[in-house]
C-alpha cells in the first residue's frame, strides 16, 4: 500500500508543487511515522493506493506524475518505493528530470536539485548499467555452455520463466533491442514478443 501526498505552493504568479510519495506498511506505528515526516516536509494531501514496490501497475503513481510540472519537485520516503528495479528508478528519475522536475528520497537524503544530489545519482545510473551488463554477460555465457553441451541443435528452445524474468527486467529500459536480445536467446523476435509482452512493431 502506498501513499502520495502533494502540497502546492504559490510563489508569484508561477504555482509549483511538491509532490510526496510513501509507503503504507502494516504497522500503524511506521505509516504513522512516515506521515508525519512528510507533513513535516510540507505535505497537505495525502492519496493511498494499494499496491508493491514492484507492482507494475499503479494509477495514482502515475496520476502523480502526470500532475507534475516543470519546477516542481517529486520526494519519495525511500528508493525502491519508487521504482522496480534501479534500472526503473533511474528511467523515472531521468524522465522527471528531462521535464524539469527534481527529485529527492528522504531516507538516503538525496536530491536531484543539488550537485551533490546529482552526482550520487549519477553514480546510481552508472550501477543500473553495470546491472545490465551482468545480466547479458551471464545469459551469454549460460547459452555458451549449453550449447557446449551439446544443446544447440534441433528445434530453437523456448523461453523458461527465468529467461523471461531476465528479458522483461532488460526491457525495462528502452534503450534495449529486441533483436539483440532474440540473438542472446537463440529465439526469434516473435518469441520475445509473444513471451515478454512486447508489442511487436507493424510495417505498414
């Protein structure tokens, strides 16, 4: 379960906006906690929503940040109450940031608005792309050994659910391609598509 909270400012005649998100736990003691440290960050509104860290779908996430605007700023009460996995965290954070919005994480005391905020998270995109690079080195190397073994000939395998695992975490950034991936597998794309829920590209 989580909660957003958004508390608006008006300075001149340019309204910006702070736009809080937290997660609701089980105990009332910790979502107690965690509310009063965003109201005391400035929060008025608070908007719940039942999902996980990791649940893909989230509407009021979502809604949040549709709500943002250039200026405005995005505080979370902690890292992975934002995104999936650090790939996704650092695809949001850097969409936030192509649309002039700032970033910040109460609990690891980072924001995006300073250059030491900046730097740290930066040194997080350089660790999601490092994560990437382990994930291929270590599906290249499984098919290099399987194959090895003498299982490359024959029918091309089908995906087992920890290779999908394994692509729909690289999908998560969008500068992966499809057909590099279907080579790694040994598949075709239409296999990628069909098991990663991909939509496949129309040539008209």
């Amino acid at each position: 379960m989580f909660i957003y909270s958004f508390s608006f400012q008006c300075g001149g005649t340019v309204h910006e906006s702070t736009h809080r998100l937290c997660p609701r736990l089980d105990r009332r003691s910790e979502l107690d906690l965690q509310r009063d440290a965003l109201r005391q960050a400035g929060c008025s509104t608070i908007y719940e929503e039942a999902a996980s860290g990791k649940s893909a779908a989230r509407p009021e996430l979502e809604q949040c940040r549709k709500a943002l605007r250039a200026g405005d700023t995005l505080v979370v009460w902690r890292l992975d109450r934002l995104g999936r996995s650090l790939p996704d965290l650092v695809q949001i954070v850097a969409d936030l940031e192509q649309r002039g919005v700032q970033f910040e994480s109460l609990t690891e005391k980072i924001e995006t608005g300073s250059a030491a905020g900046k730097l740290q998270f930066h040194v997080f995109a350089a660790l999601a792309e490092f994560e990437r690079g382990l994930i291929r080195e270590r599906t290249r190397a499984g098919l290099e050994a399987a194959r090895a073994r003498g299982r490359s000939g024959g029918r091309k395998p089908k995906l087992d659910a920890k290779q999908i695992r394994h692509i729909k975490a690289l999908l998560r950034d969008p500068k992966t391609c499809v057909a590099e991936l279907a080579r790694d597998y040994g598949v075709s794309r239409t296999t990628i598509y069909k098991h990663c829920g991909v939509v496949q590209p129309r040539h008209d």
